[in-house]
C-alpha cells in the first residue's frame, strides 16, 4: 500500500504539534505597523476601534469573532460551543469522514499511476501540454487528496505540508501530491477575499484596484482604487491565507496576504475537539493504568499515565497550544517576526525576508520578493538554496535560540541576487540556551559516532530522564535500575542507529530509533520544544533529499554546532569545552586537538583536478561546502564577543608542555600541515591562475558553493578581523614570553624551529619535483 499507515501519521503528527510550546512573546496587546521609510505606508484607521462597516459575505463567520479576542483558552471556548452542541459533534464526524474518504479514494487508484519523474514539484505532471491519460489520472489523484486535506482546515493542510516532505512516512505518490498544500492550496473565493482586504484595511472609498469589483453596496465602485494594480486571482495560497500581487500608487510591488475568512472558526473547533479527544485518552489510560501489572520482584515503579500525568495536565498542555496557534493568526505579529529573524541572522549574510509595508491582523503586504521557490531551480541552485537553508536553521537553533519552524519549500526562495528568502513567520520556536548547547554536543556526537555524547545530550535537553528509567515491556512500570543506566541506554542506541539506513545521515532516521526502538523500553519524554525543532530539521532533510540522496543534514549542521561547542554560555558548557581541550593542570588534550585538526582538514582534501568522476566531483562539492560554512561559523570566533570561553583556555593553555609536544614525533602530523599550507601560499603567489588548475568554466558551473555576503555582513567581519589579530598578537606575545623566560620552554622552541624546517624543506622538495605533473603539463596541453 503506497500510503501505508498515512492516516496514522496524520493522527500522530496532530497529537504533536498539540504538544508544542508557546513560541512568540506575546508582547503588547496594540502592534505598530512596521513600515520602511523607504515606503509609502497605506494609512488606515485603527483596527482596533469598532468597525462602522462590514462585508455581509463575511456574517457566516462573525460569530467566532469575539474569540479572536482570547488566547483560545477553555473558559472562554468552552461556554462557546455550550451554545452550539452539534458544531463540535459535526467537526468530528467531519474530520473522520474526510480522512476515510481520502484514504479510500487514494488507494483506488493504485501503488504507483506514473513514473515518479513525470512530476512537478507541485504534484502535477511535468508535460501539461503532453499529458496521457495515466498523467491526467495521476493529476486528478493528487488534486482529490489535496481538496480532501483542504477541507478540513489550516492544521490539516500545515499537517499536510509537513508529510509532503517526507515520502519515507507516506510514499513518493502521496507526498509529491501534498506538495500542492505549499503554495496551491486549494483558494478560497476571490470575493471573500476582497471583502477581508476592505474590513481589515476599513477602506470602502473606492475598488481595491482598476478592475477589481465584487457585489458590495458599501464600496463606491466609482472612488479612487486602492492600488495601482492587482491581480483578480490569487498567486499563491496556503494553509492560512493566499497572496495576490499588487503594485501600490508608488511604483511599489508588494505582495498582499489575506487571511482566509473560516481560518479562527476552524482553529477553534479543532481545540476543543482536541481537548474533548485527549481528556478521553486520559481518562482512558488512568483506567488502563489500575490495571497495569507490578513485576513480580516487587520493585514498585510508576505506570505510564503516572509518569507522563505528573506535573502538566491535558488542560495546561492544550492552552498553551492553543494560545500559540492563536498567534498565527495575528499577522502583525508575523511581521514582527520576519524582523526579529532576519536581524538574528545578519551574521551570516545569506538569510533575507520581505520588507513589511503594512500589518493587520488579517492583512500582510510586503515588498515583492524577486526569486524562485524550489520547482523553478536546476539542481545546482537547489543545492544552493538547500544548503544555505540548513545553516541558517542549524545557526538558529544553536545560537540564537531563535528557530523558523516551517521551513517547507513554499517557505523558501532563492532570491535572484543569490540570497536564501524565507517567507511565512507565523511560526516559530524560541530554544534555551542550554537546549542550544545541548543540541551543539547532540550534532557532533552523532557524526562522531558518539553515542555516549549523545546519550548525555539527550539527558541535558530534556529529552531523557536522570536518573534513567527502564521497564522491560509494555506491561512493565518504569523504575530506575542500576543494570539499566545511561552506559547502557548508549549501547542500545548505537546497535539500533548502526542497523537503521541512514542511521548516523539522516535525522529522520534518528527520530525512527527513538521511537520504535529506544522508547518502548526507555522513559524518553518529548518536551514541547522539540516538536517544531523535529518539524524544522525533518522538513529541511526532506528537501535536501530530493536535490541529493547523500545528503548529510549533520555535516551541514556541524560547523554551528562547533562554534556553539566553542562559546559556551552556561557553566556547564563552560566547564564541557574547558575540559575538552585542557586537563586539569592545562595541559593540551594532545588527541582531541588532533581529532578536530584531522575534522577540518577532511574538508579541504577536495579534488581538484578537471576529469574527476561525477561521484567524486559531488564528494568535492560536498566538502566545498562544508568548508565554505566551518570559515563562516568559526572563522571570526576568536575575536568576535562570543569567543570568551575560547580566549580564556588558549590563555590558561600550558605553552610549554604544548610546544614540546609540538616538536615531539606525536606532532609531526600537525607540521606537516603547516608545512604544506605554507608551501601553498609561496606556490599560489608565485603561480598564474592557469598554472594552477583553475578552470573558470568549471568553477563558474559549481554555484550550489557560492555565498552571497550582505555589505552589513563585510562591515562586520571586518571589525571581528580587526580584532582577532589584536587577540592572536596578544596570545602569541603572552605564551612566548612564557616559553622564552623559561629554560625548558626556551630548549622547547628551540627543537620545534629545527623540526619544522626540516619538515618544511622535505615538503618543498616534493612539492618542486611534481611541479612539472601538476602545472606544466596542462600548460603544454593547452599550447
């Protein structure tokens, strides 16, 4: 069955997203319109006020309106649907219903109607003027399943977004065809839409554009539009709203945003059916639990509804859910927002957003953004985009705590001038610091193979209890046992993540351990937090996959996750890095050091020669990559404000007993690095770029590398130079004092220069002797 267990997943990832934490701050009651100087604002008059005029075709829903006002809570919801008995009962039947119905239809059509590369990104097939009969079947498929999800409301559709990107849970068909949820969601009615833009925006002096008109007494078709142009049919539609394109009086494209008209009444009646569904289960696993069955060693544990009912009740858990949902529906708070994340990113110089123009909070205009989202790239810009994505995501989550959670691809956009664009900020997720450093030691350990390391990061983000708790089944209570402890915990793990494809690659695979392998038998809690970061990493993995099957999600992640490693701010962490790189009386842990020099020196071993093969070219491009992001993250770390930490050990740092394991046999690797660095620069001063390998159209054609750099980026990593190299002289004067004042640090130098120069001449000597195989051959092939 092509969509085996699709219903199922849908259930579990709606019971997840009820789990999630509230979000956003919520901040003052009033937004301001955020509006750039550079733009000509739409004045209006207060949305808070009462409304003098209303659009009839809006009644049906005017009722949920006085709900809008709440954070959704049960006090206030509840007495609501009192009113209403058969409203809640309707949207039951309705939800069961439709998912039958489309599971149903679905699997009549068959395993598989057309070849997987006969398709769009969007789920249609790709040669609309050539369709046969298999592709037009295959496209009304798609279509059907996608109007069924539609139908059933903004959290299905987000649902939908969600497994779209993941066809290891619902199959290649079903999810090529939830793709249209992204950016083609079934619209809503071009009138109920127009009627939202004048309520919300109160402008009823004339139409929203020349040509735009609808049956509405209160608006004088006669007055002057509202903007310049606009497009009578939606260009985009979601799981909330749908963009029409604009252009303001100015000159100004913008893109406008309306919400859709049933967006709070549906959100609302999915709550309290939600609350209704889980108190139920509740109710049902209390009973379940008298009759659990207590080991027979009479070690008295707890039962699973005892140890998940203990401290957040089903009531607390669905108001904090309830009032984070609520915020998506507020775009004055999106827009806020789109500001806030893109200015936590200004670091890295590839992240925009859209120019707010205008907020409401049903209305969102921003600038018109020049790009392409995903189906419109060729494969090297895909892989552009993708990796840029999984950066910024990777180097929000581990520092600066500040997570877009729906990064699915109609999310995202290349910009045409090379930056990665993300759209939509109704949702996002704050992480703690100490949730950052942890994920930072979770990343490293899990590409490191470490899974001790991981163990240890899932204790400190809440993820696994301490003590550790283990039952033998699922009749069992959970008790802590001195046979079952974290050592162990770590060996079952590894034995798991070692037999699961894409066990150390892919996180989805991760997710596919903990859950039916590790957590039938382990106590693993999923804090509330973690359901967006898993939503955010499982997405992103799930486009990376479709533009390069060997894509590793942790490698890209890696190079954040060691600067956090590298600027700790709890004392924890502090006291993690301290004791990773210095023992106890500072002196250099000689074979870590040696592990993170050999991690970054497998990034630059990339060919470069012009007739490699297609796969090593990708592992080149791959490392390139890697490179490209490591120089990024860590690059300016010494001299930059997070680089306390890093500063403190190199200082405390025992240069003595470091230079004389430096000139030692156990650092000859480390010379010899240095030693071929060095001979590099002389040769790449001294060589012409044609001598060297360099192949202008080849490098051109590698653009998924290229890194757009914003002028506030350059600006920046000018200062963060400045001071490095105030740091490095500082550090070098200090350490050489300390080795020359001394006699063993002074006989210490002394054998480190004899033994660098005697590895630097051998190198050289190598170096002269292939000369003629590395330049002069390609020189001569080219006369």
């Amino acid at each position: 069955m092509i969509i085996k267990g699709w219903i199922q997943w849908f259930l579990f990832i709606s019971s997840g997203i009820l789990t999630r934490t509230s979000a956003i701050a919520v901040g003052e009651q009033t937004r301001k319109v955020i509006a750039p100087p550079t733009i000509q604002t739409i004045h209006h008059a207060n949305e808070n006020a009462p409304q003098k005029i209303s659009s009839p075709l809006l009644d049906p829903w005017r009722d949920f309106e006085v709900l809008r006002k709440t954070n959704l809570e049960e006090e206030y919801v509840a007495p609501f649907f009192q009113e209403r008995p058969t409203v809640i009962s309707q949207r039951l039947f309705q939800v069961t219903r439709t998912l039958y119905d489309a599971r149903e239809e679905w699997n009549k059509g068959g395993e598989q109607l057309a070849d997987e590369d006969s398709y769009c990104a969007d789920g249609g097939p790709a040669n609309l003027d050539g369709r046969n009969e298999l592709d037009n079947l295959a496209l009304e498929r798609a279509m059907k399943l996608c109007a069924s999800v539609a139908s059933l409301g903004p959290v299905a559709v987000k649902i939908g977004q969600t497994l779209s990107q993941r066809p290891d849970l619902v199959g290649a068909s079903a999810a090529r065809a939830l793709k249209r949820l992204q950016t083609k969601n079934i619209p809503f009615e071009n009138d109920l839409a127009y009627s939202v833009m004048h309520e919300s925006l109160d402008y009823w002096k004339g139409p929203l554009a020349p040509g735009i008109y609808f049956n509405n007494s209160n608006v004088d078709q006669d007055g002057p539009p509202l903007f310049a142009e606009m497009t009578k049919d939606s260009v985009a539609s979601a799981s909330l709203g749908q963009v029409y394109k604009a252009t303001m009086h100015d000159g100004v494209k913008v893109a406008v945003k309306v919400q859709r008209p049933d967006a709070l009444s549906c959100l609302c009646q999915d709550v309290q059916c939600f609350r209704i569904v889980f108190q139920l289960k509740a109710t049902l696993e209390k009973i379940r639990s008298r009759f659990a069955r207590i080991n027979k060693d009479g070690n008295a544990g707890q039962t699973e509804a005892e140890i998940r009912g203990n401290g957040v009740t089903v009531g607390t858990v669905i108001d904090r859910v309830a009032r984070d949902i609520k915020k998506e529906l507020d775009y004055r708070i999106e827009a806020e927002n789109s500001v806030k994340f893109r200015e936590s990113l200004n670091f890295i110089g590839f992240v925009t957003t859209p120019d707010v123009v205008q907020a409401t909070s049903r209305i969102l205009m921003t600038k018109w953004i020049p790009g392409r989202h995903l189906d419109k790239l060729n494969k090297q810009e895909g892989l552009a985009m993708t990796r840029m994505a999984v950066e910024a995501c990777t180097a929000s989550i581990c520092l600066t705590g500040y997570v877009h959670a729906d990064p699915h691809e109609g999310n995202l956009m290349l910009h045409d001038d090379g930056r990665i664009v993300f759209l939509d900020f109704g949702l996002m997720s704050d992480v703690s610091v100490d949730v950052m450093e942890g994920f930072a030691r979770g990343i490293q350990g899990t590409l490191s193979e470490n899974f001790v390391a991981v163990t240890e990061a899932f204790v400190d983000v809440d993820f696994v209890t301490y003590p550790v708790q283990h039952r033998m089944g699922l009749d069992d209570v959970w008790r802590v046992d001195p046979n079952y402890g974290l050592p162990q915990l770590a060996e079952e793990l590894e034995a798991a993540m070692r037999n699961t494809e894409g066990g150390v690659s892919q996180f989805g695979a991760l997710a596919t351990v903990l859950n039916k392998e590790i957590s039938p038998r382990w106590l693993v809690f999923t804090p509330p937090y973690v359901i967006l970061l898993c939503r955010t990493f499982l997405t992103l993995e799930g486009i990376a996959q479709s533009v390069d099957p060997e894509f590793n999600i942790y490698e890209m992640a890696m190079p954040w996750a060691v600067r956090r490693s590298l600027s700790p701010s709890t004392q924890k962490g502090i006291d993690v890095f301290r004791t990773t790189l210095l023992t106890e009386d500072n002196k250099i842990q000689w074979q870590r050091l040696l592990d993170l020099v050999n991690m970054n020196k497998d990034t630059n071993d990339a060919p470069v020669a012009a007739d490699i093969s297609e796969t090593e070219s990708n592992e080149a491009e791959r490392k390139a990559a890697k490179k490209a992001a490591m120089g990024d993250a860590v690059g300016t770390l010494l001299g930059s404000s997070d680089g306390k930490a890093l500063r403190r050990v190199l200082k405390d740092l025992d240069s003595t007993d470091f230079v004389t394991r430096l000139s030692s046999h156990d650092g000859r690797p480390l010379l010899q690095m240095a030693a071929t660095q060095l001979s590099n620069c002389l040769f790449r001063k001294k060589a012409p770029k044609e001598l060297q390998g360099y192949n202008p159209e080849k490098q051109s054609g590698i653009i998924e590398n290229i890194r757009p750099v914003s002028d506030e980026l350059i600006q920046l990593r000018k200062r963060q130079s400045r001071w490095n190299k105030r740091v490095k002289r500082h550090l070098i004067t200090h350490h050489v004092k300390c080795c020359l004042l001394r006699w063993k640090g002074l006989m210490a130098t002394t054998r480190l220069v004899f033994a660098f120069a005697k590895v630097f001449v051998v190198t050289l000597a190598e170096r002269l002797k292939g000369v003629d195989k590395i330049y002069l051959e390609p020189a001569a092939a080219v006369s």
